[in-house]
C-alpha cells in the first residue's frame, strides 16, 4: 500500500491542477481529487491488487500509469457534473479569464497537453472521444484562447 | 482585450482592422501585409500548428524544416505560432494546492487506502482457501 500512497501524493499537483483548471476553485478542486480516488479505491480493486501482487518495477510502473489514467478520467466526469451547479461562480477574481471562457472540454485538452506528460491517446481516452475528434478540440481551443488573448487568428492556419 | 506582446514592435493595426472597429492586435503586432492577399502564400503553412502542438511525427518535422529554407512564408508563420505557444501555455492556470489542503488530503488518502487494505485481507483469505482445495483435488488425481 506504501507505493500507492507515495503516488497518490506525489501525483497531487497534477490531480488538484488539473481539478483546478475544470472548477476554478480550491476546495472544490480538492473535493473532486478525493472523490475520483474514493472511485478508484471502490471501482479498480483490480489495478490495486495488481500493484501488490507484482513486485517487478517495470510492472508496477505500467499499473502506475494507468491508476493515473483512471483518475484523471474521474476527475473530469465528476468535474463536468459538478460544473452545473458552479456556472456562476467560476472564475470571480479574473484572472485566466482568457482560459476560463473556453468550456470545459477545451480547458480540459489545453491542460492536459501543455501541463502534463499525457499522451495524445491518452487524453482521448479521459476526455472520451477518439483521436481524430481530440485533433480538433485542441486546435479549435488553441484558436480560442488565442482570440480570447485578444489576439487576431484569422491568417493562422490553427 | 488588447494584449501586447513582449519583445515585439508597438501596436500596428493593420487599416483593415481599423475598419472593422476591431480592437484586436494584428498577430505578434507585426507589419507584414496580410499573406492571404498575397501570391506567396504555401499551403504547407497549415501543419505549422500541429507542428508546434508537437503531435509531430518526427519524419512530419524534418519535412517541414528543409522546407523552411526554401518557404520564407512558412518559416515566419512557424515563428509566429511558436510565440503564440509560449502566449498559450502563459495563460493555462497553474494552481498548487496550499500546506493545509496538501495535509488534508494525505490525511483523507491514507484513511482510504486503510480501508482498502482491511477489504483486501477479506477479499484474499476465500482466495487461498480455493487454492488449497484446487491443489486438494490435484492430488486426488494422481
Ligand atoms: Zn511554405
């Protein structure tokens, strides 16, 4: 349990960064960490017992990788349903306003790729869409916050 | 929003968007005429994007930077998304959870793994058991 425990903590900054970028709020965003674990601790008996039954760290790595998966798509599904209720709230003090206007899914694709080590494939798979449809949230997000920036995309190819 | 960037020449609005009423700075605030009513404009310039979101196949980039010493349009295109990138991932908000809220989650983590642990011994003793009777019929077979 000792492995597991060290990559829930040190994982923290990406869970709660990545909560933060859906919610715009601390506490919810910690609220929705502890809620996508509590998931996985109830649903994933498997990944955990893999983890122990496996001692090889080539393994344990690979079970690593997609516990972190798991989360992260646990994140953004709790994240997406708790949204509703914070419409109004989100983003009161102004700052990443740029960001903040793009919906959800979009502010999920830019974080995951630009502030995180998450393959391509891999953010398909959280967001649940397919590498193609993934192609082109990005590039219409990356458009978006550039507009929303201020800046004028109409001769960029994005 | 009128942003202006670093590094880069003072506001220049092109007159067309001046027409427009539009508040927005031309791209990186440079001078150069609009490359669409140009005839030097290269097709190639539309995977500058993907090129810099770095879903690039390696093979996708060595194509494109021989073609940069031949296609002055492409190169500064790819100039201008490169600073657009870095403007991108300037503006992605970074937030880090404060000591308390790390504390209470390592507190919360280690409840929950606590729980999950005392479930696992329940779930692994029927495991063992079946084990012994499987090897139990083994030798039965013998
Ligand atoms: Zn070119």
């Amino acid at each position: 349990m000792k492995i597991l425990e060290s990559f829930l903590l040190d994982n923290n900054k990406i869970f709660f960064g990545f909560a933060y970028s859906l919610l715009s709020d601390d506490l919810q965003a910690q609220q929705v960490v502890i809620d996508a674990i509590y998931v996985f601790t109830l649903k994933r008996q498997d990944l955990i017992d893999q983890l122990h039954d496996d001692k090889s760290s080539l393994k344990q790595v690979d079970v690593l990788a997609q516990i972190n998966k798991f989360i992260l798509t646990q994140i953004f599904s709790i994240g997406q349903k708790r949204i509703i209720h914070l419409k109004n709230a989100i983003d009161s003090d102004g700052s990443f306003l740029a960001f903040y206007e793009m919906n959800m899914v979009k502010r999920a694709v830019i974080y995951l790729k630009y502030k995180t080590q998450t393959a391509f494939s891999e953010i398909a798979e959280i967001i649940d869409v397919n590498e193609f449809e993934l192609m082109g949230i990005l590039s219409s997000a990356q458009k978006n916050l550039i507009e929303n920036l201020g800046y004028d995309t109409k001769h960029l190819f994005v | 929003m009128n942003i202006e960037m670093p590094g880069s020449s003072p506001k220049v609005a092109i007159a067309k968007d001046k027409e427009n009423n539009n508040r927005k700075t031309e791209v990186l605030g440079q001078t150069d005429p609009d490359p669409l009513s140009q005839d030097r404009v290269c097709l190639h310039s539309r995977k500058l994007f993907s090129l810099i979101s770095s879903n690039d196949e390696v093979s996708s980039f060595e194509y494109m930077r021989r073609h940069f010493q031949e296609c002055s349009f492409c190169q500064n295109q790819y100039y201008k998304l490169l600073k657009l990138k870095t403007e991108i991932i300037k503006n992605i908000p970074d937030v880090m959870p404060d000591k308390t809220m790390q504390d209470s989650y390592a507190m919360e983590i280690s409840e929950m793994l606590a729980k999950v642990e005392s479930r696992g011994h329940f779930a692994k003793k029927p495991e063992m058991f079946l084990d012994k009777i499987f090897s139990f019929f083994s030798t039965l077979n013998h």
